[in-house]
C-alpha cells in the first residue's frame, strides 16, 4: 500500500483540509466526478469546480483552469477526475506547497 492511501494519510486529507479543487467536475449527477464533490459538500468542505465547459456546479462558481481560480482563494487539495481534463489540468498555477501526508506535496 502507497503511503498515500493509508488509513492515516486519508484521515489526515480530510480532517485538516477544507477548500478542494475538483478538475473535471462535471454537471452530470451520474459522473463520480460529480456524485464525489456533492459527498464533500455534503461534510461541509468547500469545493471549487473547474471545468472549461460549465459556468456553475453545486451553487459554485466555475473555473475554465485552475489558473484562473483567483489567488486569494484557498486550495488544500486539488482532485483530477476523469480522463477528460486536459485543458483544465494542463493549464495550472503554481500552488504553495502545504504540509500534507508523508509525501505528499502540492508541488
């Protein structure tokens, strides 16, 4: 087992994170994309779309990129569902690393 998916490195993502970036978000409630930044709504985390292709999700704004998601929002983890996120994962910020699970990076 990674020691990324450890028991103890998934208790830490989602005890000490609030804010996640859900890359491929989509609009369909069918997609895992969607069902999985519902569910984390759903436990009071902030989720923050980005999809080239939507203007809202969830009662959220939408971002084309993670690029255009504004600096002085706060992201503790960025998810990239689905196969289908090129542009939106190919055009990224640089974001500040933040200490996460052993090995875990934003870098």
């Amino acid at each position: 087992m990674s020691e990324h998916s450890s028991a103890q490195a998934i208790r830490q993502v989602l005890t000490e994170t609030h804010a996640w970036a859900v890359v491929g978000c989509s609009p369909d409630p069918r997609r895992d994309s969607h069902r999985i930044a519902r569910m984390l709504q759903g436990r009071g985390f902030r989720v923050i779309p980005v999809n080239p292709r939507v203007e809202s999700l969830l009662g959220e704004r939408c971002y084309p990129t993670l690029r255009d998601i504004p600096a002085t929002e706060q992201i503790d983890v960025v998810d990239i569902s689905g196969a289908r996120t090129g542009p939106a994962r190919t055009s990224t910020r640089r974001l500040p690393s933040a200490p996460g699970p052993s090995g875990c990076s934003s870098e």
